[in-house]
C-alpha cells in the first residue's frame, strides 16, 4: 500500500488522486461504522440517562443548589475566590446562570456543535475515506471524552481532603455545568467540539508546512488548538460574565487567565499525541490489517489516556514542590489580576 500520502503533510486539502492514502473496504467499514457509532450512541444514551435522571449515581452536583456541592464544596472552588461577597450570595440564592429557555438553548447549542462535527466529518470522508474519518472522529470524541470523565470522576470519588504541594486543601478536580447529552461525565459539545477544533488545526498546520515531518506538524496543530483555548475557557467560565460553564476546585499551583494551567498542556499533549497515532493508520493497516490496525489504533489511545493522567499527578508534585522549595505558598496566578 502506498504511504506517500504521510510525506504531503497532514489532511491536505488537495491531495494528489494517485496516493492511496487510505484505500474503501466496504465490508469491513460497513461493519465498522455499524458497531463504532453504535456503540458511541449507546454510550451517550446511557450517560445522558444517568446525568439527568439519576445523578445520585455519578454524584452530579445540583446546578440549582451550590450550598449542596461537595469534592469540592462552593467554597473550594477557583470560582469563589474570583466573585465578590453580592455575586456569592446570588449564586447560592439562584443557582448556576442558566438563562431562559434552557432545554431549547442546550438543543441549538448540541445541534449547532454537530452541524460542525458533521461538515469536518464529511470533508475527512471525502479525502481519506470512512474508515480514516471515522477513527479521527470517534477517536478524538472518546479520546477528550474519556480523558476529561476520568479526572472529573476521580475527583468525586477518590478519598479527599489531601493537600497540594503547596499546603493548599485538594477537594476534587473540575466538572461541567450545562449539557443535554452526555458522554459519560462529558458533554457531547466538548467531544465533538474537541474533534472539529482538532481536525481544523492539523488541518491548517498541514497546508501551512506542508513539507515539514509529522512531529512537526503535530506540534502546530497542538499549538494551534491551545492558542484557541487560551482564549476561549477564560470566556466560557468568567464570573463576570456569569457564564460558569465548568467549575474547578482549588488545587492547581499555576493558574493561567484564572484557569488551571494543566488545561492547556493537555490541550497541546492529546492533540499533538492524537495527530501522530492518526496519520501512522495506514501503517498499522498496511502491517496488520485494517482490523487489527483499528483495534491497536483505540487500544493506544486508551493506554494513552492513562500515560497522560500518571503525567498530570507527577508533574504537579514536582511543579508544587519547586514552588514550595522557592518559598511560595500560594497558587501563582497569571496574570495577578485574576
């Protein structure tokens, strides 16, 4: 099988018809779409299910009463120490700023997050087939959808009350806010949205440096992507817009724009990461068959996701450790305004 394709840079836009980059195998995709995106509805019908209808199960905290909110508790929360004395006492009175017709304003939003999804889809299909388009999206949904229930689960259910580096009580990790569908503890409009964001910028990182290698072009895709979160989480969580999209405990030792620093890494790290293992599928087709190729494909991002969780706990205590060895005792945040 032919693998020039890798060397013209990643989802080239007009690629040359004589590279196979990823050649149809109508039995196999058939059968893989059939049981992948069944399996990923099932899921999100599933998790859907248990958010609204029974959170006791996942501990979902109650978006209409914050004095019930525990790992972390109102008061553990970056949040808090961001509103004034007014804006607390509203939120605790009111709950979570949902606005007006709510359940219509999550329906556009899921609807309008899929309308993308779909088109980047669909563009992924034309050039590189189901079966390439397919793993890059289910892929990426499972791969920031996995990654972000994991840390949002174990903050609800790990033993708490331990400590930072840097003294500081640790009680949880983050959770989102708003959301009609779900994907485990994730809403769908951050996996599918990951999924369109990171096609885009592997996709423009592709035509910009077509000639550069695939680490490379990884690398500006990652970069791409964190450059657009940097702005866009400071946004969808100000309290002063009262937006509060997620909500994240005390803890990290380095916030950026009022958002914890690990954010953005992990931005970079699953995109970066994500780009590499997609574009080497012809590879592993070409050594395994497209069977076994998808099964290691899912299989590596699986182990990934673990490798970068293990990365987070290590690099934190080591980043905490040399902010207390450098008398700081306090979480530093950039800029000092927020």
């Amino acid at each position: 099988m032919a693998l020039t394709g890798l060397t013209h840079g990643l989802l080239m836009t007009d690629p040359s018809p004589t590279v196979a980059f990823a050649p149809p195998d109508p039995s196999f995709d058939r059968k893989f779409g059939w049981i992948a995106f069944g399996l990923l509805l099932l899921v999100i019908l599933g998790s859907t299910y248990l958010h609204h209808f029974q959170p006791r199960i996942l501990k979902v905290p109650d978006n209409t009463d914050i004095a019930s909110w525990t790992h972390p508790a109102f008061e553990h929360t970056v949040i808090y120490e961001r509103l004034t004395e007014g804006e607390r006492a509203k939120l605790l009175a009111e709950g979570v700023p949902l606005g007006d017709n709510l359940l219509f304003q999550f329906f556009v939003m899921d609807l309008f997050t899929i309308l993308l999804g779909w088109i980047c889809f669909q563009h992924a299909r034309k050039y590189f087939g189901f079966w390439m388009a397919s793993c890059f999206l289910i892929g990426s949904f499972v791969f920031t959808g996995l990654e972000e229930s994991m840390w949002i689960l174990l903050g609800r259910f790990i033993p708490q009350n331990t400590s930072s580096p840097l003294g500081e009580p640790v009680y949880g990790t983050y959770w989102f806010t708003k959301g009609t569908l779900w994907f485990l503890e994730t809403p769908i409009t951050a996996c599918i949205g990951w999924f369109y964001l990171a096609y885009s910028c592997v996709l423009v990182a592709g035509k910009v440096f077509p000639k550069m290698g695939l680490p490379g072009r990884a690398t500006v895709g990652g970069l791409i992507a964190m450059g657009i979160d940097l702005w866009m989480d400071p946004v969808a969580t100000s309290p002063g817009l009262m937006l509060m999209n997620w909500v994240w405990a005390k803890g990290d030792v380095l916030l950026i724009l009022g958002i914890p620093h690990t954010n953005f890494i992990g931005w970079f790290l699953l995109i970066f990461l994500f780009a590499i293992f997609w574009e080497n599928l012809p590879r592993f087709e070409e050594r395994w068959g497209r069977a076994k190729a998808t099964l290691a494909f899912y299989g590596i991002i699986f182990v990934t996701e673990i490798a970068i969780l293990i990365f987070f706990i290590i690099w934190m205590a080591i980043l905490g450790n040399l902010f207390a060895s450098m008398g700081i005792d306090q979480a530093v945040t950039i800029p000092q305004s927020w």
